[in-house]
C-alpha cells in the first residue's frame, strides 16, 4: 500500500512512521509512505502555503493552490494504476 502524506511540517511526521506498527510494515515491504511538504507546491518565493481566513478572524487556512498542484502531481506518479470508482487503485 502506498500512503501520501501532505502536510507543512514534514520533520514531524517521519519520526512517527519509523515507529511500531508503520516502522514494521514498511520494513515487510507492506506499506510504502511518501511524505510531501505543501510548501515545494507554491509558486511565490516565500513558500507560502496559508492564508488569513476570508472575512477576518483568528487563525490561519490552507491555500487552495498548493494543495490541488500536490494532488496532481501523487495522481501524476500513480498514472499507471487505474482507478476504481471507490478510490481504490489497481
């Protein structure tokens, strides 16, 4: 199985993968897992990948860009498998 994983902080996401069940099913060839930072998927120089939400208030939200080049690009390096209606791969 092969899981994608987009997230801004990368560093923090592979120390959990190299640990008990995850760590041993990539170690059995089961599990393959490609972490990928939202920010190599934006185009200005600051690698901007949130925004200050429409309309005001607190926090932040993720851009639509990034995230939809991403997705384009996992779909772009699973072209050979096909797709099946409930979002499968054969």
């Amino acid at each position: 199985m092969r899981c994608d994983i987009l997230t801004l902080f990368p560093e923090m996401v592979a120390p959990v993968l190299d640990q008990s069940i995850l760590k041993r099913a990539q170690e059995k060839g089961l599990l393959h897992v490609c972490v990928r930072n939202l920010r190599d998927y934006t185009l200005d120089r600051h690698k901007v990948a949130d925004d200050v939400p429409y309309g005001g208030g607190a926090g932040m939200v993720m851009k639509a860009e990034p995230i939809l080049r991403a997705v384009e690009q996992i779909q772009d390096d699973y072209a050979p498998f096909k797709r099946t209606h409930r979002g499968t791969y054969r």
